[in-house]
C-alpha cells in the first residue's frame, strides 16, 4: 500500500468502507512534500522518510510536484509539519544542463516530462506553504537543502547565495541522511512540542538571531566562539573574499569530521545559521529496519508514463551508504559521510529474493552497491570510535592512508549468495568501482569474480583524467593505476573466458586546475586506444563540493592559484577535445594543441593555462611516464597487491597532514 496523495486515498487506508472522504480536512500528521513523483523505493529520499516516520505511528501523506496552491492544501495542515525535500537531485541540476540550457527532460518525473518541479525548489515550495499555513513547521532535508545550508556559491547565479535556511524561510534543515536525526525529532512530536522551535538535535540546522538563540550558543557566539562552537567568515565576507570563502569551506568540512562542533555562520547583520554537529551513523541494525520498510518498490499508481528514474533502481540494491573516496568533485562525502555503513548480508539477501517474485523481473539484479560498490565496510577500526581523521585522506592521490583496510570479503560474501539465489540468473555490480582499492587487495578474488559473474558486457569505471596534475586535484589515484588496473581487468576477463567484455572510462573536460596542455594529454592516451566517449562530461559546479570551491576561487585546496577553465571558449576546447575524432571539432582541437605548445595566437592564455604544479610534463604521454607514487596497503610485507606486481612496492602514506585545510569529502563514480 502506498503512502496516500489524496484525502481520499488517505480514507480509503482508513477503512472507513466509503469511497469519498468527507468534506473537511482528514488529519495527518506529517505531509512529505517533493520536487520528485512519488515513487515509493528507498532509493528516493522523500519515499523512506515517509514511510520511516509512518513505522513510528504517524499519518504521513504525500504531496508531489505541486503546482497550485490547491495540491498543497490536499491534506490541510498537518499536525506536526511538512517534510519538504528538492528531490533525489538539486533542482537546478535538475532543470539544466552545465552550459545553464534548460535540459529537456526530467528522470524525476511522470514520462521524463520537463517542467514538473521550479527552479530552487526548496525556496519556492516553502514559501507557499509558509503563506499557506504560517504556523505549520517546515523541515527540509535531502540535497538540496542539505548542501546549501551554509552561504554557498551558486553556479547559476554565479555569485553566493545565503544559506537555505535564509532564502527559502524553512524552519529547519536537517542534513545529511535524515533518519537519525528524524527519530529525534519524532520524539519532540510524541511530546507536542513544536517542532519549528526544536534547537538541539545533532544533524539539523536553524537561523537564530541572538534574541532567539539557545543561551548557551549566545553566549560562546559572543565570546567569538570556542573549541566546539566554531564561527565561520560571514555570508558577506566569503562574499567578497575568495579566501575567507576556502576557509569557511574548510571549516564546514572539519565540522563534518567530527562529532561535538557546532558551526555558526552569519547571513545578514541580525541573523545567523547553527548548524549543530552531526549525527551519528546508523547502525546495521538500524540499516536493516529501515530497508526493510514496505516499499512498493515502484511507482504510485496514478502515473500512467513511467517515471525513468525507476528503471535504475527498480530491481537494485542498496547494500551501503557512505563513501571514504573524498574525490573533489563529489557531494556524498559531505551528504552522506565518509563513514560506511552496511546492512546485514541477510537482510540485503532477503531484499534480492523479495525481487524474484516482483512483476517485471526477468532474473537480472542490476546491482548490488552503493556510492561506491566496493567501499562496503568502513575504511579503518578506528572510526567506529573516533570517527573519520578531519585532515587526513582514507584513499586518494597521495596513496593510501596506513590504517586503511583494503578486504573484499564481505562484499564478496554478498554478491556469491545474492547469485546462488533461485530465479536469479544474474547479478551485476553498476555502482562505480574503485579501481585502486581492488588493486590494493592482496586478494584478487574480487576482481577475478568481478571480471567472471557480475559485468554485463562492460565495466565503467571512473580514472576521471590521464594527467596526474588533474587527477591530484581531484583526489584521484594517478593514471598509472589505472593503467595496471585495465591490464589486470584484461588479463581477468580473459582467463575467465569473457572475450566480449571492456572497460569504459569515464573522464572529466574543464575540471578546476586542468589546463589546455593537461586535456592535450588526455586526447594523447584516448587516441593511443582509440577511444572517444559518446557524450562529454564537463565538470558541472554543483553546490558544495571541494571542486566547487576550486573552480569559484580558482584556487587549489591548499589555496594556491590554479588555472580554472571558466570562458566558454575554454570550455568548448578542452570538450572538443575529449570528442577528438569528431570533424566539427577539428578547429578547436587544433588551436588546443597549438595553445598547449605554447605557440598558439593567444600568447597570454598559453602562459595562464601552463600548470606549474604538475611533476610531470602534463603533455608527455601518461603510459611512457614512471609511475610516481601509487596506493598500497602497508600490512603483511610478505604478500604482493596486484599494484606491487606491477610496478614494485611503493610505500602507503602515513595519513599525510593536508596544511590549512580539511580535505573535501566528495565523491562521484
Ligand atoms: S584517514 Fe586513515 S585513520 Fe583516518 S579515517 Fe581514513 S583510514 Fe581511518
């Protein structure tokens, strides 16, 4: 049964035996309100919010893509409040493409239709709802707000926007997964205590002023802070100071790392936000329950077009959250934590046998994962206790941290049980993989098992760029790893058998710190294999990431100045280049290659674009370079990762201190 949309729906689940509801308001407690249709899988935010808060006894209805004030009346006011959510993705993101054109469908919504949902969806929805029902509280959560709650730098409106919590009048953001911090303030509802003035729950956020403050933040805020209640440059000088906006980012991030600060921001001269520390992980158990939710695990039924975002997920599953990769251009790191955390192998094997009796299963589990498929346990021991290093990196271009734990074997565990499954003829792993973990695994059962049961024809991965310049900004292993990865991916499928099976590489145009010369390299390396990606991903500022950071100050993460592809020109060259067998790109990619020799006609440009940061000379061919310092794991000295085999047995890192900054916490496959 899904979670109801309408007043008569909501009646219906009643059991009442009438099929009108009655004129007046049918109470709810909560109404979940999203800029997604409602599909009702756990792969969508709003869907298991609302069905976490319906376990615990309350009446949730849904409100979805709401366009006149009438679709936001349905249910009246609710009792408690409305559970206000942007979307699986930001709605900016949503509704264009990097070059700021409208995109002209919508994954999110009934048939693809573009239009469903207004641009800074949180913004609009929750001033509606305010005039509509000024005293009913508006929670906000998934990433939209999430992501903006503290003054940030926003792409479209290329300049800085005050925090959420400040634009759109919501009464709290909660951030990050939301379930913790739900149960929290569920229990404040059982009270009936209005939730609009709850101060004090971890992984929430709120704007105060200081007449309105708890006394204790009033207090430290006017002493000008202390160990655990940080203050941030304000919304006015990270406007006007690219420095003081690093700074504030970095600040951000560390207050991420830990579990006691809480982090104050000025927006205006009278208001500022509190976010208060985050919460906890959930534990397995909690996974397990939250997971095993009734999920419909489809669409609500007044759709009659598919809503195509479901097709991804419809027969996967989610194994994991978290992501200890860091990779610069990625939010789940700061949106989800770098801490993983995993179900149960029984309860994810109970989910994939509930799949083999679905309508519409042919025997395929499209995946098994999370953000990161093999990131499934958490990196080190450590954590459990005392939580992810602030200013150290768990993987990444400057290797391995020592205390990482590099083991496939629950993971694989999974996936050998999940394939025995009757009526399973397949599973297949979709979520990225990180290719320098596996080749950090003493054991390479993964990947021979990978190469054998769980490809379906090709493996994407993600070396994002050839040059290690590029990829050291992004947080990415060096090229050289990728390299070893793919002749150990080749050498995997053949013994197996898999003749018709390839690796395809994703790789970023116009990343921050990628110079012409640097994107010359990489169109070297595609052309050697011969290789041209169907379609470019240019590097899309979204909101919070390290990247983002990057390519607003133009400035790398230790602050120092980097060139940051901004001109549209620029732009089209280093795409161009990437699409280098294309003949209308014959132009750009010559004046690219002139630029990148340093002779081109933009004489200035050629000096601006020139990466002093770089080792290597970014144009030499990545597959004639040395390999310069790899990831491995530094324990059991007298066994070989794959990575040793290849290229000797360099040295993990001791958790390299990262100067005046915490490193970004983002990932992207
Ligand atoms: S940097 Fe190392 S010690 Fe710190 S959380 Fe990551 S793996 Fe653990």
């Amino acid at each position: 049964m899904f979670l109801p949309m309408t007043k008569k729906e909501l009646w219906l689940q009643r059991d009442y035996g009438q099929s009108e509801a009655p004129a007046e308001v049918v109470g709810v407690d909560f109404v979940v309100v999203s800029g997604d249709a409602y599909v009702d899988h756990p792969s969508f935010g709003s869907a298991l919010i609302g069905r976490l808060v319906q376990s615990l006894g309350f009446c949730v209805g849904v409100i979805a893509q709401p366009k006149k004030d009438a679709d936001f009346c349905e249910f009246g006011a609710p009792k408690h409040g409305f559970l206000l959510a942007g979307g699986v993705v930001d709605s900016m993101v949503n509704n264009y493409y990097v070059s700021k054109k409208k995109r002209t469908e919508d994954e999110y919504s009934e048939g693809g239709v573009y239009g469903n949902r207004p641009d800074r969806c949180v913004d609009v929805y929750a001033k509606t709802l305010k005039r509509l029902y000024p005293d009913c509280p508006i929670i906000a959560g998934g990433l939209e707000a999430s992501l903006r709650r503290l003054a940030h730098y926003d792409y479209w409106d290329d300049s800085v926007r005050k925090s959420i919590l400040w634009t759109s009048g919501v009464d709290i953001v909660v951030y990050g997964m939301g379930e913790n911090p739900m149960f929290d303030l569920l229990e404040y509802a059982k009270k009936g205590v209005h939730l609009g003035k709850v101060r004090d729950v971890k992984g929430t956020a709120y704007l105060a002023s200081l007449d309105t403050v708890p006394k204790k933040v009033g207090q430290k805020l006017q002493e000008g802070g202390c160990k655990d209640l940080v203050v941030l440059p304000s919304c006015g000088q990270v406007s006007a100071d690219k420095k003081a906006y690093f700074e504030a980012f970095d600040l951000s991030m560390q207050g991420m790392a830990t579990a006691d600060k809480t982090l104050v921001q000025w927006q205006d001269e009278r208001q500022f936000v509190v976010v208060n520390p985050p919460s906890s992980p959930l534990t397995q158990a909690q996974m397990d329950s939250v997971y095993a939710l009734p999920f419909e695990r489809t669409q609500h039924p007044r759709y009659k077009e598919r809503v195509p975002a479901l097709q991804e997920v419809e027969f996967s599953v989610t194994a994991h959250r978290g992501c200890f990769g860091d990779c610069a251009f990625c939010a789940i790191t700061y949106h989800q934590g770098r801490i993983v955390q995993s179900r149960s192998e029984d309860n994810i094997i109970q989910e994939c046998e509930s799949l083999v009796d679905k309508p519409g299963f042919k025997g395929y589990i499209h995946d098994i994962g999370g953000p990161t498929a093999n990131f499934h346990e958490p990196a080190c021991d450590k954590q459990a206790k005392h939580g992810v290093c602030a200013n150290r990196e768990c993987v990444g271009g400057d290797g391995n941290c020592n205390q990482l734990k590099v083991d496939h074997t629950a993971y694989l565990s999974l996936l050998r049980r999940a394939r025995s499954i009757k009526g399973v003829k397949k599973v297949f792993v979709r979520s990225g993989v990180r290719f320098d973990y596996i080749m950090s695994d003493m054991d390479q059962a993964f990947l021979q098992e990978l190469a054998k049961h769980h490809i379906s024809g090709q493996l994407k991965v993600a070396p994002e760029h050839a040059s290690d310049s590029v990829l050291k900004h992004m947080n990415k292993p060096h090229f050289a790893t990728y390299l070893a990865f793919k002749q150990e991916f080749e050498k995997a499928t053949k013994a197996c058998g898999m003749a018709k099976q390839y690796l395809v590489p994703y790789f970023i145009s116009s990343h921050p710190g990628c110079t012409i010369a640097d994107a010359v390299t990489l169109t070297e390396y595609l052309k050697e294999i011969n290789y041209m990606p169907l379609q470019v991903q240019d590097f899309y500022p979204t909101p919070s990431t390290l990247a983002t950071t990057m390519y607003y100050t133009e400035m790398d993460k230790n602050h120092k100045p980097i060139f940051v592809a901004k001109k549209p020109h620029d732009k089209a060259m280093q795409r161009a280049l990437l699409q280098w067998r294309l003949p209308k790109n014959k132009a750009l990619i010559e004046e690219a290659y002139k630029l990148a020799k340093g002779v081109g006609t933009h004489g200035k440009n050629t000096a601006t674009q020139t990466n002093t940061q770089s080792n290597t000379p970014s144009n030499t061919h990545p597959s004639t370079r040395k390999p310069t310092k790899t990831v491995t794991q530094a324990k059991s000295p007298n066994k070989s990762t794959l990575l040793d085999k290849a290229y000797g047995r360099p040295k993990a890192h001791k958790g390299k201190k990262v100067v005046n900054r915490v490193h970004g916490k983002k990932r992207r496959k």
